[in-house]
C-alpha cells in the first residue's frame, strides 16, 4: 500500500511541488495584506466599538457590516461575486493573481475581528496609562495595545493564516491552483485517491507546523 | 500650579444625568503635597482625572501650570505630569526597565542618556538589582516602585497619586510614602494625592481637600509629622 503511495508521489512529485508554491503564493500575499490591513481595521472597530476612545456607532456598524458581510457569504460564492473586482485591479478575473484578492478579503475580515476580540482583552487602564505617560492615539496603538495584546494577536493570527490555507484550497475555481485544487481535479475526479490522501497529509503537516510555530512564539514573547 | 474655577462635571449613570463634581473651586500651589480625601465615590478620582484633562468638565475652567487645560493644550500640558495609580499600570510585557523608559520613548528622547537615566531613578526607587525583571515576578511596593521611577523619568513638575498606598501593606505603604516625601523634596515637585486613608494623607500633605458628594467640605492645613515605619503592633494599638 505504501508503495502505491510513493509510487504516486514519484509520478505527481513535480506537479504537486508546483501547486504547493501556488497555494504558498497565494498564502504569502494574502497573509500579508491580511495582518496589515485587518490590523488597521481591527484597531477602528476597537476604538468606535462600546466604550471605545472615539465612540462612533456609525462607522463601527458600517465596519462591522462589511466584516460580517464578508464572512457570512460563502467563500465559494464570494470567489466569483468579486471577478469584476480582479478584473477592474488587475485586468483579469482569473488566475494565481487573480485568487489573491478574494483570499486577502476573507483574511482582512476574519483577522480584524480577531484583532478586535484581542485589544479587548487587554486591560480597559491602558488608555489612561498611555494619555497620563503622554502618548498620542498612534502611540497608545503601537506602544501600549499592540505590546500588551501581542500573544493573542500572534495566536489569532496563526488561526487566520489556517483559515486561509482552508479557503485557498477552491481557488482552483478561478484557477488560482494550488494543492486543494490538484488534490480535487487529478486526484477526487480522476479516481486518484492516493494522489488526494498525499496532499491531505501535506495540508494536515502544513497547519501543524504553522500552529506549533504560532503557539510558541505567542508563548515566548508572552511576559504577562 | 492648579486652579478650578468653579468646576462641574456629570456623568451618564443608568441612563440620567448624575452631577459628581459640583461647582468645585480651588487652588494647590508649586511645590505643595496636596491631598484629597474623601468617601468611596465622593469624586476624589474625578478631580485628578479632571486635573490631567484625562476628561473635560462640563461647566467652569480648570488652568494647570497657569495655562487653560482644553482640547487643544491638555496633550502638551500633560506630558509635564506624570500619574502613580492605585494598580500600579505597568506593562506587562515589559520588563522593569523598559517600562521606566516608555515615557522618554513617547517623548522621542536620546535613548543612550535616558538608560542612564532610568538606571539612577531605579537606584534611586531601590531597584537596581531588578532592571531586568518582568512585572510578574515583583512584589506590590516593587511594582509601585517601577510607577515611581517611570514617573520621575521625564523630571514632571507636577504628579497625580491615585490612591497610591491601598494596595500595599503598612511596611511598603510606608516606603513608598517615604519616597514621594523624598520626590517632593529633592525635585520641587508638585504632589497630589487622593486616598480615602486619612494615616496616608496625615503623613503626606500639607494641605487637604475634603470632598463630600461632588463639593469640596473644607480646605484644612496640616503640619505633617517625620515619617517612620511602625510595626503591626504599634498601628494597632496606637489610637
């Protein structure tokens, strides 16, 4: 049976290292734009949420909408609701290119809600602390917020990345590629089954790594 | 250095308007150690906080350093005070030392002179064995002592004591006390103190604000006694 395996492996080698750095493409870009802009977004809904410093119920509830809103249409729909989007921004709809955009949405809302969860869990003296020390609002994000929440924004963060190794797995539907795509087409539809159970074992090592690695570095650089 | 002039401020309290701080007018001079004494609730906190600009009031002016303290000054003004608080506020992902140079880190300071710096203010505390120390492992007075020398870190002309004592036993009480005499004398700096421990503001202050339900009761000067520490058995069976 493990000969059938590695058999599989042998003839598929090439084309399943191929999907992997499509989906560690995809991964990379959406990772990034996702910690940066769902950071951001993170930090208003924080901040114009209930007892927030600059308590705004109509930018926190557009906010939160399009958060919410992103989250709860399913991501398959999502993929191809947004092709006019990756055609106006990058004049295709289709592609690795292309798969980045709907995978960087779906990472900026589950990571901002994240993130908001987060600086609410630190503890509610802090702004104080940071106005009587004499920080200014950038200040009290970088200096105060970010430092006392960094162990659970890197956990939280490690759950985001996960999901989005989850979701780029149907990217193949606007042919992004990747394992998950490989994994259905060469493997589920042409009866391949050892070629699927391949990549499943490679995702399951993937997310073990990434979650092992997230769950020591938050333990690491947490002092509290 | 402060003045209230007739100072107000409500608050939201299920849904009705509550007056907390009603028509407060006083004065604290430089170099004063001044206390504010009163019941759970009174509105004590209020008052620093209303001292800091940390919130606005809702009638009268408040002027700090001789300056009107509004939207546009209070974020100036307040890098000049400095703030000790009940539950200490340190980071805890910083250690000792990192936490005494987060005021320069704000102020955009040479870094090089400020290590220096908050070295000697962590002598100076009594710390400077425990520069490297995570919050988590000190004691309640070590904590109140890492507050004080991140206070002192950017030499305030003034600093606001939110009940600095209540969460320590009579021994650190005493020490920490000690050192904010020592602060008052050795830098000319202007203290205010909150605390509902009348043996706290005996020992502190020159002069004393009572404050009953929002109003001040009486203004009182005091001669403060040398402070020593005194054992368990002595506060207990002194009068």
């Amino acid at each position: 049976m493990i000969d059938q395996y590695i058999e599989t492996y042998k003839v598929f080698e090439i084309g399943i290292y191929k999907s992997l750095l499509e989906t560690l493409d995809m991964m990379f870009t959406a990772m990034l734009i996702s910690l940066i802009i769902g950071l951001l977004i993170g930090f208003m809904l924080f901040i114009t949420g209930t007892g927030g410093i600059y308590k705004n119920k109509t930018i926190y509830f557009i906010t939160s909408g399009i958060v919410n809103i992103t989250r709860s249409i399913p991501f398959i729909l999502f993929i191809i609701v947004i092709i006019p989007f990756n055609r106006l921004i990058l004049g295709t709809g289709f592609g690795v290119n292309a798969s980045k955009i709907p995978l960087s949405f779906i990472g900026i809302a589950t990571f901002a809600r994240f993130v908001e969860k987060d600086l609410l869990d630190v503890d509610k003296d802090i702004y104080e602390t940071s106005y009587a020390l004499g920080a200014n609002t950038i200040q009290y994000f970088i200096y105060f917020l970010l430092r006392e929440a960094r162990s659970g924004l890197v956990l939280s963060f490690t759950s985001t990345t996960i999901s989005l190794l989850s979701y780029s797995t149907v990217m193949g539907i606007i042919g992004g590629g990747g394992l998950g795509y490989l994994a259905i087409s060469e493997g589920y539809y042409n009866f391949n089954y050892s070629l699927m159970w391949i990549i499943i074992i490679i995702m399951i090592i993937i997310v073990q790594i990434v979650q092992t690695t997230g769950n020591i570095i938050a333990k690491k650089i947490d002092k509290r | 250095m402060i003045r209230f002039e007739n100072v107000s401020k409500d608050f939201i309290v299920n849904d009705k308007k509550t007056r907390v701080i009603n028509h407060i007018t006083l004065s604290i001079e430089k170099k004063e150690i001044y206390g504010l004494v009163g019941q759970t609730g009174s509105g004590k906190s209020t008052i620093l906080r209303l001292m800091n600009g940390f919130i606005e009031p809702d009638d009268g002016d408040i002027y700090l350093m001789d300056e009107k303290l509004d939207e546009k000054t209070k974020h100036r003004l307040v890098k000049d005070t400095s703030m000790i608080f009940q539950s200490f506020n340190l980071l805890g992902n910083l250690n000792v030392i990192e936490n005494v140079l987060l005021p320069s880190k704000i102020r955009k300071e040479n870094k090089k002179d400020n290590i220096r710096k908050a070295q000697k203010l962590l002598s100076f505390v009594g710390l400077s064995n425990l520069e490297q120390s995570y919050i988590r492992n000190l004691s309640g007075g070590e904590k109140q002592r890492v507050a004080i020398a991140r206070t002192l870190m950017t030499n305030p002309k003034l600093i606001f004591c939110d009940e600095p004592t209540s969460a320590l036993d009579e021994k650190t009480s005493y020490e920490i006390l000690k050192l904010l005499k020592d602060i008052n004398e050795k830098f000319e700096t202007t203290i205010v103190v909150v605390s509902h421990d009348i043996s706290v503001i005996k020992a502190l202050c020159n002069r004393v604000a009572i404050i009953e339900r929002g109003k001040v009761a009486d203004i009182i000067s005091l001669k403060t006694k040398d402070l020593r520490p005194i054992s368990y058995k002595e506060a207990l069976l002194s009068d």
